[in-house]
C-alpha cells in the first residue's frame, strides 16, 4: 500500500460536518455489491465503501474489473433521494464529477467516453458502475450505489498485454502516485457538489466539452449485433447522438459504442 488506508485516513480529507458512515476493507468481492446490501438494509445517504483489492470487481455489461491491491481506487457511495429523472443523468453526472476531481488533483486533462469511462491520453483509467433500486410503489428510487474504480498506480507489471492496450494509470500517465485518500475526499466532495445541481442539468456542459466520443466513427453494440455509426453529439439528457451509416439517426440513453480503431470501416 502506498499510504496508510483506513477510515481516519481518509476521514482527515473531509470536511468535519461530513458525518458519513465509511466502511474500508482490506479486501472485499466487490465494494458495490457491499454497498447494496447495506442500501437494501437502510444505510444512510452518502455512506462510502473502499477496499484496497477486490477479488470480483465489476464493471458494465457484466464484464469484470481488475483490482490490484497496493494503491488504487476501489469505491461505492450510497445516494438516496433522487427522482426517477435524476437517476436517468446520474451516471454521467457522477463521470463529470470524478473526472474533474481527477483533474484537479492529478493536473491532468481528462476525458469521458459516453457513458462513463474516463481516459486520460487515449486510454481508460477509471470505470463507473452504477446500480440502483427503484421504489415501484412510490415511482421514486430507493437508492443508487455509484461504483468507482480508479488505475493509479502503474498497471505496467499486473494487467494483461490485452487490458494494457486500453487500460492506462494515473502513475503511468503523469509519472505521480497521487494520495488515494486526498482523491476519495475530493471525489466525495464533487458528488456531493453535482448531486445538489444534477437537476438542472449544469454539468452537461461540462460533459459535452469532456466528450472523447463526438466526432469520432464508432460501432454501437445493440441486441448483440455492432452498427457502424458517426458520434453526432450529446443531447440535453446526456444521451449519445449518433448517425448510423444508413443514414438514420438515434438517441442512446444506455448500452454501448466503441471507438472505431484506425483502418476500422
Ligand atoms: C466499468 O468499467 O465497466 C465499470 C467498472 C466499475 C468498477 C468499480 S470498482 C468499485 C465498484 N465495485 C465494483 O465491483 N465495481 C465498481
């Protein structure tokens, strides 16, 4: 571990009327699905889950998330009181939010492909995995776990040749380790910013100009079946708008594009 990790640590960073419950491991399967059995059982608003190592991060689409231990970013914050509405735009909100911690932290110029992936240099260095539960009684949400995984130490020596190819680090990116729990509190910070404003849309903004997508040609992956498209732009609901090679144009509010790689049709 590059700093000692546990709740003090961390706490230290955040304001002293933050009160929130934060729970650290030393090793966990995955902080997310920790978190949404704490949601499940009533924990409050804006309580924090970290672990130093995940041994079955998850990521998107059911994919999984490497998580070395010694340094990196493993993390789940609990939400409550958001409308339906708000929880369309969270996952991007959440993007812009942790992306500009990043920044400010790191000096670095960081950019998200839609919806969540933050790059830094042309490669990914953080994913976000959003779950939730909805109220269907209500028509409200229960709550919403944010799942955020950051690479800040070198990944040279523990990921694969295939994830190295994608994958990037704040280390490996700036030559710096930043403190991960000057990072936690400063990410906490921005979500509790951007969460107070998600409703009036302030961040899209700032999402739209964070784009790593528009202007590029990508395949958007629908019902198991890629689609050849031009990423348009990002509409007021932070939706992807694309036009697909037939000429016709859509809306993505979920789901997946990838950037074509150079010679790609
Ligand atoms: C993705 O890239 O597809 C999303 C990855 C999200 C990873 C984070 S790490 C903390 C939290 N716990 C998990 O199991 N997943 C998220």
């Amino acid at each position: 571990m590059n700093s000692i990790f546990n709740e003090d640590s961390i706490r230290k960073y955040l304001s002293v009327n933050d009160k929130r419950s934060i729970y650290v491991f030393e090793s966990i399967d995955s902080t997310n699905s920790f978190a949404k059995q704490l949601a499940s059982e009533g924990t409050p608003d804006k309580t924090l889950v970290v672990a130093d190592t995940q041994t079955n991060g998850r990521g998107r689409l059911g994919r999984s998330f490497c998580s070395p231990s010694g340094g990196n970013i493993y993390m789940s914050v609990i939400l409550r009181n958001l409308s339906i509405e708000d929880g369309q735009l969270i996952t991007s909100c959440m993007a812009a939010a942790t992306a500009s911690a990043i920044d400010e932290l790191c000096d670095t110029e960081t950019k998200i492909k839609w919806v969540n992936d933050i790059f830094l240099n042309g490669r990914k260095i953080c994913g976000i995995l959003t779950e939730g539960s909805v109220d269907v009684k209500r028509g409200v949400l229960e709550y919403v776990v944010v799942g955020i995984g950051i690479n800040l130490k070198s990944i040279k020596n523990t990921f694969t040749p295939e994830l190295l190819d994608i994958a990037t680090s704040i280390e490996d990116e700036t030559g710096k380790l930043p403190d991960r729990c000057v990072l936690i509190a400063r990410i906490l910070r921005n979500i509790d910013l951007y969460i107070k404003n998600i409703s009036n849309g302030n961040f899209i903004q700032e999402y739209r100009e964070r784009s790593f997508i528009v202007g590029k040609r990508i395949a958007v992956l629908k019902h198991d079946e890629e689609r050849m498209a031009y990423a348009v732009g990002i509409d007021d609901g932070a939706g992807l708008i694309v036009r697909y090679d037939d000429g016709t144009t859509d809306i993505l509010n979920s789901g997946e594009a990838r950037i074509l790689k150079y010679g790609e049709k």
